[in-house]
C-alpha cells in the first residue's frame, strides 16, 4: 500500500477523489433531504386543503352522508368528534394509520332524542373550553400533520395526513383527517438515489482519471528535472544545467533555482580546483628552495645559507596558517562574540611600524579579536608594500557601524582592480617577486573575515591620491544584518 501511493501522482489522484467524493456524499444527502422536505410538504398542503373542503361542508351544516370529500379515490378520510370516536370515513377505505384512530367503519348514528341540542349542555361545554375555542361554523386556522399508511380498494400505501378542527353547529367541535399519498415523494426520492449510486461512482472515476492525466502531465517536467539531476551526479559534469519549462509555474522557478544552484556549485568547485592549484604552486617555491639549499648543505655544509632556509621556513608557516584561516572561513565558522575595541586594537597592530599614524576614536564591536587584528595586520602590510612615506589608520562612528580606514600615499589602485585585488592569489604588479608580494591571500583574508563578522570591506581612492581600504562593522550590540556587496 505504502508503494501504490508512494508518488505525489498517486497520492494527489487519491486525495482529490477522496474531497469529491466527501462532497458529493454530502450534497447528494442534502439534496436527498430537500427533496424529500419538499415533495412531502406539498404532500401535507394536498391533504390540508382536501381536510379544509370537509370542514367547510360540515360548518354548513352538510349531512355526513352528503360530504362530498368522502367519494375521493386517492384522499382517505376520517371525521371524528372530541371523545375520538369515528362518525365518518371514505367509502372504500379498508384499513389506517397515523390519524389516532385505526377505526374505518363509523359508529352508529345517535337516536333522536340524543340528537336533539340542549342549550344548557352546550353553554356548559363552551364554559368548559379554553380561549381558542371556536364559534360555531368556524375551522380552527392551520392543520397538524403525521405520517401513516392507509388501504383503499386493497391497495396499501403511505400518507401524508392533515388534521384540521371545525367547530359544527349541530355536532360539536369535530377533527377532519384527510391524507394525500406519497407515492410521488417515494419515486422522486428513490429515482434520485438511484441516479445518485450510478452516478456517483462514474463521476469519481473521471475525477480520479482527470486529475491522474493532470498530475502527470504537471509533474513531467520534475521528472526530467530528476533524471537530468541523476545523470549530472552520475557524469559530475556541473556544467550540464536541466530542463527549464517555457511557463511561469512553481515548476519552472524549481528548474530556474536549481539551475541557479548548479551554477553556484560550478563556480564554487571551480574556485576550489583553482585555489588548491594555486595553493600547491605558492608552495612549491618555497618548499623546492628549501629543499635545494638542504641538499647543498647536505653536500657541501659550508654553503649552507641558514638565513635563507629559516625564511623560507617562515613563509611556509605563514602560508600554512593563511590556507588553513581560509579553510575555517570557507567551512562558515562564526566568530566570538566578544567585544573588541578597534582604536586600541589599530594601535597595536602600528606599533613598531614606521610612518604608520592613528587618529582613532574609541568605538567597539562585536567579533573575534585574532581574526579582527589579523585584518588590520594585512591592511598595514599591504600599505606598507605600496605606500611612499606616509601611512594613516582612522577609527571612527558612523551611524550604526564602525568604520576603519587605512589610507597610504601610493600609486593607488586603478577603478577595474579594486574588486579584483579581493580574490585569492591575485597580484596585481606581475614584475614584483613573489618574496616581496606575499601569496595573495592578505586582502581575501581580511574581506572573508569582514564578511564572516557582518561587515564590508572596500577599496578607494584616498585623499592623498594612494589607495584606501575601509573596512566597516556593526556596532557593538546592534543586530548583524545581510553583508553588504
């Protein structure tokens, strides 16, 4: 069962056939009910009105054995007086119920003597009633109504029967019976329920069909998007993308995202294959140069040039600790949230540096402080490659963030590299040496550190026409939002 309804196909054909079908149960019974509401209330108007016609003729003074309503083939009627016995009832009735009275042959009529009306005895009996008492020749407005079966000339049927009161002037207060057949309710009633039992099942059966048809053809083009996701991860080739609908549905913003995210996944595997080659060559200088002069040292121990090797030595080290900074940024690692102040943290990164001056105000924020002190070292070191004489560290506020500038009197850096200088391994003076321009790492560094502690780092133009690098944070206690580009 579990693998029938596995699919989405399946699962949604399932629950759309499960609603309609709620729904027609539910308006096929209350259909059912309103009908049968209706016709059997046209059923009780029929009765009353033949129950009314009966009234009227005995309120003026109609003999019992003259009322015409009693001669109705399909209409069975019953007179009855207050004591409930039966004084008349239709001429071919046989058998009743649901009136009160099961009696179909009336009781014998009364002599003339008890016949006769005495005043005093029906002063009496219109003392004895209530308020809604009647005037004679008067019907009682309304009817109620019950249900039963009655049978005339043998055959036995249901009714609808109407009760209606007449206050006669010559028998008293009498209740008229009078029923309509509902034979139409029961064939209405039944005829719907049969068309609702064939019906229904073959509506649900096109819903199910319909919707099986529908969900298919939607769900086509996830299912290329998977069997092309399944042949990328079997070739790993990340350059091949999916198949994008020509629509604007959910579908088709699933294939753009997941194209998007191929994309990202290519430029993120490219940037990794470049950074390890370009890891493995920066490392291949120093460690060969290490190596050479091992070798000749090992050979002639008088050539060994130890300044030389313990720089190389050093290079290695610091290089080692740039890859494997960069390795934890990469990984998303978060910083400590520690408050850090950036005045006295500029300061101890110029100290012992020449021509470096601090105008520094004291502003803290958020962060790591070894990573925040590694950004500035790198922003000085670069400084200190291109500046002529004169370096300057600024600290201050500037609304809700922290801002720190480190401006040199250089040749700058032209408007098209500014970004460029940013990403790992770039140098942008190819004919300096690699011992003099570091590995590249510096200023990519110090932007993913910036980035990691929610802030920004930028290049420009100072005013004393070198380069500027302003790196800017949130405060101390304000909430980090999205870095900005």
């Amino acid at each position: 069962m579990s693998r029938l309804f596995g699919s989405v196909r399946s699962r949604a054909t399932l629950g759309a056939t499960l609603v309609v079908a709620v729904a027609l149960v539910a308006a096929g019974t209350a259909l059912l009910l309103s009908l049968r509401a209706n016709l059997t209330g046209e059923a009780g108007t029929r009765a009353e009105r033949s129950a009314q016609a009966v009234a009227s003729e005995l309120a003026a003074r109609t003999p019992l054995d003259k009322l015409s309503g009693l001669d109705a083939e399909d209409t069975p009627v019953q007179i009855v007086d207050e004591d409930g016995v039966l004084l008349a009832a239709s001429e071919d009735l046989e058998r009743i119920s649901g009136t009160g009275t099961s009696e179909v042959t009336p009781a014998p009529a009364p002599s003339d003597e008890d016949d006769r009306d005495d005043p005093d005895d029906r002063d009496d009996d219109r003392d004895d009633r209530d308020d809604d008492s009647l005037d004679p020749g008067e019907i009682a407005p309304g009817a109620s109504y019950t249900n039963g079966t009655a049978t005339i000339d043998g055959d036995t049927e249901d009714y609808r029967f109407a009760a209606v009161e007449v206050e006669t002037p010559d028998r008293g207060r009498l209740t008229v019976h009078a029923g309509a057949p509902l034979a139409a309710e029961h064939s209405a009633v039944g005829t719907a329920l049969t068309a609702m039992l064939i019906g229904f099942p073959l509506l649900l059966g096109v819903v199910a069909a319909v919707t099986w048809l529908v969900t298919g053809r939607a769900l086509r083009p996830v299912e290329g998007i998977r069997r092309e996701m399944a042949a990328i991860t079997a070739s790993e080739d990340l350059r091949r993308r999916v198949p994008e609908p020509a629509t604007h549905d959910e579908v088709a913003r699933l294939a753009r995202t997941t194209n998007a995210t191929l994309a990202a996944l290519e430029a993120s595997v490219e940037r990794q294959r470049a950074f390890v080659a370009d890891a493995s060559h920066e490392l291949r200088s120093p460690i060969a140069s290490l190596r050479t002069q091992l070798e000749v040292a090992a050979a002639h121990p008088e050539l060994l040039d130890l300044d030389g090797a313990v720089e190389d030595t050093v290079r290695l080290q610091n290089l080692a600790a740039d890859l494997l900074l960069l390795a934890r940024l990469d990984t998303g690692e978060r910083p400590a949230g520690t408050r850090v102040d950036l005045a006295a943290l500029a300061r101890e990164a110029a100290a012992g540096r020449e021509g470096v001056t601090v105008e520094a105000e004291p502003v803290e924020v958020s962060g790591s402080r070894g990573q925040l002190s590694r950004v500035l070292a790198n922003l000085l070191d670069n400084a200190e490659r291109h500046a002529r004489e004169r370096i300057t560290v600024t600290v201050r506020r500037e609304g809700g963030a922290a801002v720190v500038g480190v401006a040199d009197d250089g040749e700058g850096v032209a408007e098209t590299d500014r970004e460029r200088i940013f990403e790992r391994f770039v140098r942008l003076d190819a004919a300096r040496s690699r011992d003099d321009g570091g590995a590249g790492l510096g200023l990519a560094i110090a932007r993913d550190v910036a980035v990691r502690h929610g802030g920004t780092l930028t290049a420009g133009a100072a005013p004393a026409g070198g380069a500027l690098f302003e790196l800017r944070l949130p405060l101390a206690g304000a909430d980090r939002g999205t870095p900005r580009a």
